[in-house]
C-alpha cells in the first residue's frame, strides 16, 4: 500500500546520487555511506569483501527500511586510508573475483566435452530448449558488460 | 573423501548447529593472515558443471564467500533482464475467463527472445520498435464437421476448443521485420503447448500483446529462472569402525547412495565407506540412534555451493550464469564509478570514454557452445 512504484527500485531518481559520503566526526578515520536504489545483493558482498581487507576496522550495512531501496554502510579504517579509497579497493577485488568465476566457468565448456544430459529432472519435456549457441549481433548502441 | 580443515566446515550437532560463520578475516586467527589475495584466490576457486540438460544446469561452486554465491543467486532471480508480455490489449474476448485474468495469465508466458534485442523499458515511455515486441492472439471456436454423435471429445468435436501458446504470432513493427537476425530466428514462445485458455463453438478472443524488457525485481514473469538455488555440500566423516551387524543399519541412516559398503582394509570382513557425500540429504537420522553415538561426525562445507539452475525458457541455463555475471559487473561499476567521481572529480569521466573505446574490442563474449 505503502509502496513505491517498482521501477524506483532501480532507476535513480532526478538529482538522486548513486553514492553519497558523510564522514563520521566523533570516531577517527571513519563513514557512512548511502548507496541507492541498491539491496541486500550488493550490500552483503560489498561488507563481507571490506572484512577481508586488512586496513578496515569495522563493516557492517544496514537496509533502514525495507520499502525504501537504498542501504547504509558504515566503514571505519585504521588510518592508513580513507574509507573511500578501502570501498575503492573492494570493488576492484570484487570485479577480479567475478572475472575469475566467468573464466572458469567458460573453461568448463571449452575443455571438456560436455554430456547434455537426455534425462530432465523433475518429469520436464526432454529437449525443450534447442537453441544452440547464444551469441547474437546486438543492436550497435546497446550497453553490454564488456563495455565497461 | 577429500581431507577438509576444520575451518571450512559448519557441524552439524543432532540439535543445533555450530560455526555457521566464515571466520577468514584478517585480525580473525592469531598469527594467520587470511587477507584477499588474488593467487590464493586463483588457488582455491573451482568451478564445476555437474549437470546440463536443455532446461537446467547444476555446477559447483568452490572457493567463494557465501556473499558471493548469494548475490549470484538473487541476481539471476530477481536482476537479469528478459522479455516478457507487459500489455494486452483485449479487442474481443468472448470465452468464460475474465480479461484481467487472462492478461495476468498471458504475462507469465516465457518468452524465446534474445533480451538484447530491445531496450529497456523505462517508465512513461511511449511504445516503439526499440523497445516492444508485439504478438497477436486470435482464435475463434467452431464445431467440426461430420463427427459421429456419441463422441464427447472436445478436441474432437470442436475446432480450437484450447488455445496453445503456439496461437501467439509474431507481429513484426518498424525495422524488426527487416532485421536479418530477427527473420532468421524469430521471436517466439519458449514452449508452444502451454494451455492458455479453453474456448467453445461461438467464442472467440482476439488481442495484442505487447512484450517488453525489464527485470524480475519489476515482476516475477521477467524472472529467467525457475528457480536458481544453491545448497553447502554435506561432509561425512566416520571417525570409528561399523561393527558389521549393525552396517546395514548405518547405511539405511542415510540417503540411499551415500554410504557404500567394501572390503575391509587387509582383507578381512566389511567396511562403510563415505560414497558420494553429494547425494545426502543431511537428515541426521544417524544421530538417532544411540549405537552410532560418536562413530560419524557430520558437517556441510562453508565454501562449497552445489548450484542448481533451472531457466524459464528465455534464456538458455549454460548462458544464465554468464548473463548474472554481467548484471553483477554493472552493479560494482556504479559504485565504483561513483566514488571515482567522488575521489577525482574530472578524471573519471574520461576513463569512461576509455574504457569503453577499451571494450569494443573485446566484442566476443558470450557463450559458444553447441547443444
């Protein structure tokens, strides 16, 4: 009832910043972060990565409500850099780590034969999806991720 | 079975469980560093395709942080883009089921069309051939002709008595009717047998559907799985010897296929063995019993995910995972791009432009596999 319309879940509004930064006056070497139109999906990872970085002290996120799409990540460092410069670092660990998992995942299909399997489980129709390979040419303006 | 540190499991105990969470942070263990390193990383992660069939795909995913393996799975439920029917437009619809629920019904159709084949849809928009696909639905029931009269058949008796989602024909708008690649493979359904609707002599529907892209965080019918989960792969570990009496009895406590029995070692009686851990459904019946107490210790690998992937049709499984890894890569890039813009005010918007001059050359991606 309370509802935002569901396209607000993702599209930023007029004036909306993706990412704003307040930086905590009362501890040392520390800030919020607001991410919008952003959940759990980011959130969690974004935290769990901060954890594994050495220079940071504290990292947790919180979604405030669940009606409204945006989350909130506190960082505190040691000092050595800023909270920024820590998010900065996460996210590059994140796209290699990505990266990585695209690449072994691709290598399982090139190396090896794989069986497709003639059995379906759970009683589905046998050989529902005859489509081959899935590369197609893309309209020439779309965005696709190796456009980045 | 494969030796596993006592650190990458959770134990399961017969009423709770302990070391849910994963304890490999810096600061975490005295004297061991578990900061992210990408060669420790390269090291560890495997990749595994179990099973592909035309609808699903099940592989293993090792080496990751549940965060990862998780936002894997919400993106691929909620965040990868398809193609789906968003308007009808209802010009007669004379049979017993209500327009409304026939649009609702006609929505959740999957679809067979390459998503980047149209853009986004964006809210307020007007309707063009970049955008929307359209398809028309038109079928009228009529009596057959010289049917014996003690048939009660009604596929027999009547023409179009159910209508198929085979009924629903590509209408062709602007340039997509002279697109090669369109004419070549053109949008269709995923299935042609869905039941849509029943119809009898007299009743007609005829309507225009109108399909766009977006993602199943809109709605569920732009979901291109059904459904994406994962689970931790179980670990057995039998710490004593199964008197043979009572083996029979150990091999029953699990599911059937995870427990073998062999030679014993030296040649003498039976043995159980742990066959394919894969295959248990961590019921702990074992703890049950009282003859079994500290005989099997069970636990569930933290970093082992056992993935299993079915799509809805739009999009083939063994491009699924790639297509979330795409989505995964835009959501990191606004944050990243983001705080560029924060931390260099001028400089990022001019690495934009470079990196993506940078990925034009890289336009082979995407997946090349023969099913």
């Amino acid at each position: 009832m309370n509802a935002l319309p569901r396209f607000e879940l993702f599209t930023l509004g007029d004036g909306e910043k993706a990412i704003e930064v307040v930086e905590d006056t009362k501890i040392p070497n520390a800030a919020t972060i607001r991410v919008a139109k952003q959940d759990h999906t980011l959130a969690n990872m974004i935290r769990g990565y901060l954890l594994k970085n050495p220079k940071v002290l504290f990292a947790g996120y919180k979604v405030p409500h669940p009606l409204e799409p945006h989350f909130i990540l506190k960082i505190q460092t040691d000092g050595t850099a800023t909270p920024v410069e820590v998010l900065q670092e996460v996210c590059t660990t994140l796209l290699t780590l990505v990266a990585k998992i695209e690449g072994k995942f691709k290598e399982q299909f090139q190396q090896k034969e794989l069986e497709v399997g003639l059995e379906e489980p759970y009683g589905a129709p046998g050989g529902r999806l005859p489509r081959g390979d899935y590369t197609e040419p893309r309209r020439a303006n779309a965005m696709d991720y190796l456009d980045f | 079975m494969e030796k596993i540190e006592l650190s990458r499991l959770v134990q399961l105990h017969p009423e709770r469980v302990s070391h849910v969470s994963s304890t490999d942070y810096p600061g975490h263990w005295p004297g061991e560093d578990h900061t992210w390193d990408l060669e420790v990383f390269r090291h560890n992660l495997r990749l595994d395709i179990q099973r592909l069939t035309p609808s699903t795909i099940d592989f293993d995913l090792i080496g990751v942080d549940a965060s990862i393996a998780n936002a894997l799975r919400r993106i691929l439920i909620a965040e990868v883009e398809t193609i789906a029917i968003e308007k009808v437009f209802v010009w007669q619809n004379t049979s017993v089921m209500q327009d409304e629920v026939l649009a609702a019904r006609l929505g959740l159709v999957p679809l067979r069309i390459h998503p980047g084949r149209l853009e986004t849809w964006q809210p307020e928009a007007t309707a063009t051939d970049a955008n929307t696909i359209s398809f028309q639905l038109q079928v009228s029931c009529t009596r057959r002709p010289n049917v014996s009269s003690a048939e009660t058949d009604p596929s027999k008796l009547y023409e179009n008595s159910t209508v198929y989602s085979s009924h629903m024909i590509w209408q062709p708008v602007g340039q997509q009717g002279h697109l090669p690649d369109w004419v070549s493979d053109p949008p269709a359904v995923a299935a042609p047998d869905i039941v849509l609707l029943k119809l009898r002599p007299g009743q007609e529907v005829h309507a225009e559907l109108h399909c766009v892209k977006a993602c199943g965080r809109e709605h569920a019918k732009w979901s291109p799985v059904a459904t994406a989960t994962y689970r931790l792969m179980p670990h057995i570990d039998i710490v004593s010897p199964v008197p043979e009496r009572l083996q029979q009895k150990f091999v029953e406590s699990f599911s059937p296929g995870v427990i073998g029995r062999r030679k014993g070692q030296g040649g003498k009686g039976m043995e159980v063995y742990v066959k394919d851990a894969r295959r248990d459904t961590v019921s702990r019946n074992v703890f049950m019993h009282p003859e079994f107490e500290g005989v099997v210790k069970l636990g569930r690998v933290r970093d082992h995910f056992l993935f299993s992937v079915e799509s809805a049709g739009q999009i083939p499984p063994q491009a699924l995972l790639p297509e979330a890894i795409a989505v995964f890569r835009r959501k990191i890039k606004v944050v990243s791009s983001a705080l560029e813009e924060l931390i260099h005010p001028t400089a990022a918007a001019e690495e934009g432009e470079k990196e993506a001059a940078d990925g034009e050359e890289r336009e082979d991606g995407g997946m090349d596999v023969d099913l």
